[in-house]
C-alpha cells in the first residue's frame, strides 16, 4: 500500500516520507479499511512535533479516516466487506494510523457511514465530533440548557455548536476573534457570539443571560477566570484543552459555593459506554439534521508535509483533508 510514515520525531519537511508499506491484516476483532480520505488533526501533528514518543520502528500518522470495509478479522460478526465507514483513534496506541491506504484497527471504532456523506465529511466526524459530544452529553442533557462554547470558530466547537442546538439547548453562546470567525460560529448555529478580544466576555454575559450551564473550553487555564464567573449554579465546564496556561491555579473555594462539576475530556481514553452513546447519538444528529462541514484544505496523499503545516500555522477555518487515490 502506498502510505505516509516518520520514524523520528521532528519538522514535517524532515521526517515524513511517502512509499510503499506492507498491506495491513486485520487481526480478531478487527476490520481493515481501504480508506479514501484522511483528516489531519493537531493532536496528530503534535504527536508528529514531539508531544507523544515513538515506540514502533515506523509511525503512520492520523487517527482519523473514512473508507469501506474490504476485511473482517476472525471474531467479527458487527461489520462486513463493504461497509462504509468512518474511523477514529487509529493511530493511538498504534502504529499505523490513517494516513495510508488501509488501516487494520478494531471494530468499533469503525463507525458506519450514513451513504448521504461522502469520504471527506466521514473524515471530518472522528476525534473532533466526538470531542464535541463528550464536553457536551457527559453531564445530562441539555433540553433547555444555557451553553457556551469557547473559541467558536475552532473545529470542535464548530460540532459542538451544532450538537448543542440539535439536542434542544435554549442559547448557545461563543466567543470568537474576528469577524469571519464569528461569521463561522453563527453559520454553525450560535446565537450569540463575543469577541473576545475587544469585548467583556463575562459581562456580556451575565447580561445576555446571567449565566450558563454548560462550557465547553479549548484552553481551560487561560479562560478560567471568566468560566467561574458565568457558569450558573450545578453548571458543569467541560475542557479538551489548556494550551496556554498548562497548570492553572484551581479556584476552588468559588467553584465549591456553586456545586460546579470541572470535566477534562479526551477522546483516546475515555470509557466504552462513552464511546457507544457517542456513536448512536452522532447517527440521529446525522439522520435528524444538516450538518456543516467546513473544509479548510484539501490535500493528496502525497502532500502530507503541505497538510501538517496548514494545521501548524492554525489561521485555518475548518478541517484540512487529505485525499487517498
């Protein structure tokens, strides 16, 4: 199979190489998947840069991707040769993600693909949309709710706009830096949306509605003085990041008077049952509503290093696509 590998971590231009690799062979309990396109997520590029070490002799990067089902491992009665799927965490705690041609990964975490999307929407839907549904869903639901999302015109807050409305919440609230990303964020279906750069987040706020629910936060540290004072009473703010300030000091005496619930979110560990409800509940978002995917970049497989830097430089609004031939 013609795929995309690094052996060492490093820049994109020094250490990915394309060529030839060995076919996959799905194992018991798993599925191979002749894949069509990949999505290229910052977690992957991290992972490239440094944040995670490597343990395998080769690394294919990418842990989501969209394709059919051509193999089933001995033990698989749930999938079938051409199933259509979409995949996510391939590349954690393995070897070879989806930045390839095929990936041999366990079943569930092949997902069916309604047949109304086609390859580059089923790549979109991995980490970033299960993202979305855990800092949303793990506290309840959100019938009548009050939720902000913060960084609205970033790729899990673009999903999580959407899944928010979908559920029934009464106001979703986000905050963006510019005009075109707050363009974005209403597109997705926020009812307000703050500029936090020339605006009083909190005290719009606390004008608008008096406070929120739920948070769902991309830098936890850094936005925390303004989640302690929105977040209502029993509220709950999930995070699946705290880039800027990696050790926030914890206030806790302010969220303790509130009986406030502080949820870190991430996708690769979280438990099976998550996953289950994750999957059955984004099936009904998909069936019940219209979706909007935004591709930023589109890219061949052979592009990959164009890829990884299009994610680095981060003035992206969407998802970048690499396309399998």
């Amino acid at each position: 199979m013609f795929a995309v590998w690094y052996e060492k971590n490093g820049s994109a231009a020094e250490v990915m190489k394309t060529g030839e690799l060995p076919d996959p062979e799905p194992a018991a309990g798993e599925v191979r998947v002749r894949l069509y396109a990949s999505a290229v997520n910052p977690s992957d590029v991290k992972a490239r840069a440094g944040s995670r070490p490597i343990r395998w002799p080769k690394l294919i990067p990418n842990s989501d991707g969209a394709g059919v089902i051509d193999r089933v491992g001995a033990g698989v009665t749930t999938h079938k040769a051409g199933d259509r799927v979409w995949t996510y965490n391939g590349q954690w705690d393995r070897a070879f993600g989806t930045s390839a041609q095929y990936i041999a990964l366990p079943a569930a975490l092949a997902v069916p693909l309604p047949a109304g999307l086609n390859w580059e929407q089923g790549a979109c839907l991995g980490i970033p949309v299960m993202t979305a549904h855990r800092c949303l869903f793990a506290d309840g639901p959100l019938n009548g709710k009050t939720v902000m999302v913060t960084g609205g015109a970033g790729v899990v807050a673009h999903y999580a706009i959407q899944l928010a409305k979908w559920a029934g919440a009464a106001k979703v609230i986000t905050t963006a830096s510019s005009d075109a990303k707050a363009a974005h964020a209403r597109a997705a279906g926020a009812d307000l949306v703050i500029n936090y750069r020339t605006e009083d987040v909190a005290g719009r706020v606390r004008a608008e509605c008096g406070g929120v629910d739920r948070i769902v936060d991309v830098d936890f540290g850094r936005n925390l003085p303004v989640s302690k004072a929105i977040i209502n009473p029993f509220g709950a703010i999930t995070c699946y990041a705290s880039t800027s300030v990696p050790a926030p000091q914890f206030p806790y005496n302010d969220l303790l008077r509130l009986n406030v619930s502080v949820r870190p979110v991430f996708v690769y560990t979280m438990s099976d049952e998550a996953k289950r409800q994750a999957h059955a509940d984004i099936a009904r978002w998909l069936n019940d509503a219209k979706p909007v995917f935004t591709i930023a970049e589109r890219y061949r497989l052979t592009e990959v290093i164009a890829a990884h830097r299009a994610v680095e430089r981060g003035e992206k609004i969407g998802q970048v696509i690499l396309n399998i031939d």
